[in-house]
C-alpha cells in the first residue's frame, strides 16, 4: 500500500476584537509497526498547548482523518500561518 504524509499543516485563527488567537497543528507520523500515527497540536499562541495523537493501521486512513480534520478547522476561520 502506498505511503501517503502529507507535510505538517500549521493553521491559526486570530480574531482581536473577541480577544482569540488560536493554533492548530496537524502532522502524519510512522509508527514502529507499520501504521501511522496522527498527531495534533492546538491551544492559544504563545502556549504549548495540547496535544492528541490517534494511530491508524495504514497511512491512507490517517491521510483521511488528515483531510478531514483541515476542512472542518477551516470552515471554522482557521488560515494557513505565515512564516
């Protein structure tokens, strides 16, 4: 089956007048046997923030859950970070 990682995905949603400024961070990792490991980042700028990580047996079925999760934080007002 085809490895499918898509590069880490940094979004952030800033809103000044309801004082928010928010980070969402996505990336796909390897595990050691053979699956693929979601992981994902968020909180407030300037923090650590939290972090979930959710394993797959393939990589395909986390590229999904990738894709998924992107379209519903956008949909929410989340950009891409400027670097």
């Amino acid at each position: 089956m085809p490895v499918f990682e898509p590069a880490p995905l940094h979004l952030r949603r800033i809103d000044a007048s309801r004082n928010m400024r928010r980070f969402y961070l996505l990336s796909i990792q390897p595990t050691l046997f053979g699956g693929a490991s979601l992981i994902r980042n968020w909180g407030r700028i300037g923090t650590n923030g939290q972090t979930m990580m959710q394993t797959f047996d393939d990589s395909m079925h986390a590229g999904d859950a990738f894709g998924r999760l992107e379209r519903t934080k956008r949909r929410r007002g989340y950009d891409d970070a400027e670097r």
